[in-house]
C-alpha cells in the first residue's frame, strides 16, 4: 500500500465518524431508527479500512515502517506551526483497536440502549468520541495530539453525562471534566517547555533537538512530567484517579469503549509516543506512578461489590501495570498491554452489561425498583441462565488473570519481565516488581470474585433470578469476537508457543533507544527482559495461581470466611470499601478549603473591592462630573461664552441701525473718519 493511499485512508478513518456526528446531531431524530444506521455504517467503514491498513502492515512486516504528512496551520515568519499525520505500526494497530472496540459499541448498544430518550443523540456523541480518539492516534506533533486530546475529553463529558437528569450522572460528568483539566494543566506546561527550548511542536524534531542536547537535565525532565500529567489524567493515574469509578454512572457501552480500550489508553498511547525524550529521573517518577497505581487500586477492588466498580479499578490497576512498563523502559510490553487488555476489558464490560440488562428486564418486571442491579450481592447462579455470557467473561477473566494460553498472560509476564530486570540492574529500586506481582495476586482473586460472585452459587434473589435470560444476539455477538480475541494465538502467529511473547506483534513494533543521553539502549533493556523471562514466568503462574485458588475457597468452597476476615481486617476492610475516603478527604481538605476560599476571595471583590473601592470611585467621579458640569454650563458656558454670544449679539443689533442705506450718511460717517484720522495725525 503507497504512502498517499495510507493517507487516504487515514483520512478517512478520522473523518467518517465526524460526518456522523454532524448528521446525527442535526437530523438524527428525523431519521429512520433515529440514525443509528449511520452511526454503525461509518464506523463499520472505519474498522474496514482498519484493518485494510493492518493487513498491509503485516504483508509488509516491516519493523520501521514510516510514513508522514502535513500542511501548514500557521504562518506568522517566524511563527510557524504544522499539523499532519503520522502512520506507523503503532498508528495502524491504536487505529485497529479504536475502530473495533467502537464498531463493537455501536452494534451492542442497539440493543442495550434501545428506547432510550436521547438515541440519536447518543449516537452522535460516539461519533464525536471516535473521530477525537483517531486525532491523538494520527497526530504527527504535540498540538494536533493536545488539540484531539481536549476534544476527548469533551466528549467523555457528554458521554459520561448522558443520563443528566440524574445527580449522579451530572456529577460524574462534571467530575471526569474537571479532574482531566488538572492534568491537562501540567501536558500543557510540559508542552511550552518543550516548544520554548525547540522552537517545533513535530515530534521527530523534538527527538532529534532532544539527541543534539538543545533540551537537557532538568528542564527536560520537568517538561517530560508535565507531558506525562496529562497521562496521569486520562488514563487515571494517582492521585487523579478518582474520576473514573465515577464515570461508571454513563452507559455500560460508554464504559467498555472509554475506560477499558480507548480514552484511558491514550494516557499510555502518549508515553508510549514521547518515550525517547524522557530522561531516566522522569522515567522513573512514571514507573513509581504505574506501580503505585497498579497495588492500591487493585486493593480498593477486592472489596468492592458493584460489578462495574470492580472492573473499573481493574481498569485502573491495568493502567498502571501499562505505565509501570513505560517507566521500566519497557514500552513496548506496555503497548502490547494496552492492546490485549482493551479486547479482554471491553469483553468483561459488555459482560457486566449483559448481566445489568438481565437484571433491569427482570427488575422491571417485577416493577422492583428498589434493588440495585448492579450489586454482586443481588446476583448469583447466572451460568445456566447466561451462558454465552458467562463463558466468554470467564476467558476474559482468565486473560486478566495471566493464565497461560491467553492473551493477558504474555503481555503482563512482558511487563513483569521489564520490573524485575530493571530491579536487578537498580536493586533500591526493588519495590517495583513487588508491585507488579502484588497486583497481578490481587487481581487474579478479585476477578474470579467477580465471576463467582455472579454466575456461581446459589441465586441471592429467586424471584429475580427466575426471569434472568440470556441478552439479545447483538449483544452477545462482540462478547464472543472479544473473548476469541483474547486467546493468545492472535498474539504469536506465525508462531504456536502459548508461553512466548515472539509473534507478529513483538517483531514489528520494535523498541526505539531514548535521545537522552546516558539512558539504556532498547538492546540492554530487551537482553535484561530476556535473561528475566523465565523466573518471571514460573512467578507469574504462581501469583496467577495463588489468587484464583484463593478466590476460589472463599467463595466457592467456603473454606475461608469473607465475613470473619472482614471483620478482622476491619479497619483494612473499611479503608479499601471506602476507596481509602480519598474522595472525603479531597472534599475535606482541598475542595471545601478552596471554595471557601473563593468565596472570601469574591466577598473581598464584590462586597469589598466593588462596593466601596470601585462603587466608591464612580460615586466621586459622578459627583466631581457633577461640579465640573456645572462649572462648564452654568460657569463657562453661560457666564463666559454664552455672555459673550449676547454682548456681541447686543453690539451687532446696535451696529445694524448704522446700516440705512442713505448715501448721505455714508458720506457724512466716511468725512467724520477723515476728520479723526486728521486730529490723530496732528499730535
């Protein structure tokens, strides 16, 4: 495929779901269906030329595939700024991704928001979303990716917001908004930086001012933070994590597209990207952020009973282990993560979809409107009455968990590889793997909590339980196509080895060395992860294994009270239900703290400032215009000017009786001026 195909077909992929919008968004309404026609049509377009692309990639197979485009935005002289796409392997996978994981959105929401009130409308924002997420894949520079990315995250905002006549729906919107603005603060500072010192905004010529030295030590690293906050946002990194269990409130689809495949990716995406100019100070703040995340919020998980609230500090969890790689200087893992876990979560949320949708058509027929359908606790027994969903969660849970044969298994124990050997090389930095394996433990018990919690067991509730059914086949159809994709055979073609990372993916996304100075080659990093492999591996099972058996007595067995250990644990217990109170305490100590402030603020400004300062200042001029007024009118105007007009007015009507018209006086005045001039001239 020739580069200028490519980039028709790039630009076709951004811009097909952006025409939906604008149709939908205007007529959808009018439309059959409401429009969601054309919403499935375009985006199945897109998924086409996808994977167009994707197969060209890999008939090419070739590892440093390249290709840009761009045009001038601004030209000021001096000042110029360009904006184009760039396309490579990396570009065509993200696009893959994105454009499968909405296609799937599209089909299953046909059904799960059938009658909804705003249909259209909803339509139009997933068009919105897609054609955003595609810019930040495409950009080629830092504002085409900061442009795009604040698109994101409006669209996530409308999103997240779409049941709005609900508090909490409104909230969470607002929430995602404005907790994204704090790290889009930072990406924006990082981005100046880095324009300021370079004078261009192309990534290339970032890297290649990065290698000659023109940005350098501290400067660099601080502007690399600040790039990477903007990850710390998106992809819901502490301490800016709070945001995304709340984001559950938007529609389960919304969910499986925007928190498990694609918006909270686009944080990994971008650190992906701007790897090279990260110095080994910032990459090591990004690695103690991923791992951080990665344990505590797989430990807020294991206690949580709402289904989505677990997969949604899953979901953070898996960022973290993505970042962690990123930080460790093993990237490309990371990236593979992201593509494994966007199949393996988006099937998981559709799955608890499907399990919601059973519960509310059940709910609703017994015109309960009291229980929550979306508490495990409610649940229980669903394998024979949702069997296409329970075993398609149950592979995907599998893969999260990093069982063998499955997709999760390879890219974690790649990630897990890169910590123990970036660990070996740093050992005062061995809390890093200790993370990472503390997480892959927890969350191979929490998930299977969730599966057995759900589908095992008795039934909590027979009288729901007895109306529970299988989901429609436009539902279950992408939770079939996900789990099938989260089989580690997709992953090692042309190769058969289940416990072998070595496949397409790995030889045609190749690492890249840092341009900073005195950071480890991508050869000492890959020959650190290889001499890593096994001893990661054989860990990996065990955690893996340890975790699910442990699931498994607890809540299968019996063996091991939840109850009893609940209440031995209990101030563990409490913090990790809690979230660990992080939303109290910044309502407590940051949010409350600074609106009071504001309102000070705006006391000192509107009732201080304006009412005597800047009210007082307009009542002096008012008066002091008041006695220059009448200084001017009643003063110069009548007195002087006005007086003057008069005298002069009473002259010309004396002098105007001079003029009779008489010849005679006229010689009579002209001999009378002779006659003085003659007595002037005489003295």
């Amino acid at each position: 495929m020739t580069g200028d195909m490519l980039i028709n077909y790039a630009l076709g992929i951004l811009f097909f779901p952006l025409i939906s919008f604008i149709i939908l968004i205007f007529v959808g309404k009018r439309l059959p269906r409401q429009g969601d026609v054309v919403g499935i049509g375009t985006i199945i377009l897109t998924l086409i030329l996808s994977l167009a692309m994707f197969g060209s990639m890999l008939l090419s197979h070739d590892p440093g595939f390249r290709h840009e485009a761009s045009f001038t935005w601004i030209d000021l002289g001096d000042f110029e700024i360009r904006l184009g796409f760039l396309i490579d392997n990396i570009t065509i996978i993200m696009l893959l991704v994105v454009s499968l994981i909405s296609t799937m959105t599209h089909i299953f929401s046909t059904k799960y928001m059938e009658g909804d009130i705003r249909y259209s409308r909803y339509y139009a924002y997933l068009g919105l979303f897609t054609f955003s997420m595609n810019g930040i894949v495409l950009a080629n520079n830092l504002v085409s990716l900061y442009i795009f990315w604040e698109l994101v995250g409006v669209s996530s905002y409308l999103l997240i917001g779409h049941w709005f006549e609900k508090d909490s729906a409104a909230d969470a919107s607002k929430k995602a908004f404005l907790t994204n603005r704090v790290g889009d603060i930072g990406f924006f500072i990082g981005l100046m930086l880095v324009f300021t010192a370079l004078g261009t905004f192309n990534y290339a010529e970032v890297f290649e001012g990065v290698a000659k030295g023109a940005i350098s030590g501290t400067l660099l690293t601080f502007a690399g933070i600040g790039l990477f906050m903007g990850a710390v946002g998106k992809s819901s990194q502490f301490p800016l994590h709070i945001w995304l269990p709340d984001a559950m409130e938007g529609p389960t689809p919304v969910s499986a597209l925007m928190h498990a495949a694609t918006m909270v990716a686009a944080g990994v995406y971008l650190s992906v990207r701007l790897f090279p100019l990260f110095t080994p100070e910032a990459l090591l703040f990004i690695a103690y952020t991923g791992g951080f995340t990665a344990i505590f919020a797989a430990t807020i998980a294991i206690t949580q009973n709402d289904i989505k609230k677990v997969l949604a500090y899953s979901t953070i969890s898996q960022l973290g282990y993505m970042i962690l790689a990123v930080g460790t200087g093993a990237y490309v893992a990371g990236f593979f993560h992201l593509v494994t876990h966007a199949m393996f979560k988006a099937c998981l949320f559709y799955g608890s979809g499907s399990v919601i949708h059973a519960m509310h058509h059940a709910l609703h027929n017994l015109k309960d409107h009291d229980t929550d359908p979306q508490d495990m606790r409610n649940m229980g027994g669903f394998k024979s009455k949702m069997p296409i969903t329970y075993w398609t969660m149950l592979v995907a849970t599998l893969a999260i968990s990093g069982v063998p044969l499955f997709s999760g298994f390879l890219s974690k124990d790649a990630i897990l590889a890169g910590t123990l050997s970036f660990a070996s090389h740093h050992p005062q930095h061995f809390l890093l793997p200790v993370f990472g394996f503390s997480a892959a433990l927890i969350t191979a018990f929490y998930m299977f909590r969730l599966i057995f919690m759900t589908f095992h067991n008795q039934p909590k509730l027979p009288n729901v339980y007895s109306d529970i059914h299988e989901s429609p086949k436009p539902m279950v159809f992408p939770l079939i196509l996900l789990s099938s994709l989260s089989v580690f055979i997709f992953y090692t073609l042309p190769y058969f080895n289940p416990l072998s990372d070595h496949g397409w993916f790995m030889e045609l996304i190749k690492a890249k060395d840092s341009m900073v100075p005195g950071s480890p080659s991508a050869h000492d990093i890959a020959e650190g992860m290889h001499h890593s492999h096994t001893l990661t591996m054989i860990l990996s099972i065990l955690v893996a294994s340890l975790g699910i058996l442990l699931s498994w007595a607890v809540y299968i067995k019996n063996s091991v009270s939840a109850d009893n250990w609940s209440k031995r644990l209990d101030l563990y217990y409490n913090l990790s239900l809690n979230k660990y109170y992080f939303d109290e305490n910044y309502n407590k100590y940051l949010y409350q703290p600074f609106l009071r402030l504001a309102n000070r603020v705006s006391y000192i400004d509107w009732d201080l400032y304006d009412k005597y300062f800047i009210n007082g200042f307009g009542h002096i001029t008012k008066w002091l215009s008041s006695v220059t007024g009448r200084i001017d009118y009643d003063g110069l105007d009548q007195t002087i000017v006005d007086g003057l007009g008069r005298s002069m007015g009473k002259a010309g009507s004396s002098l105007k009786e001079i003029q009779t018209g008489r010849l005679q006086n006229y010689m009579l005045f002209a001999l009378f001026g002779v006659i003085i001039i003659i007595i002037f001239q005489s003295f």
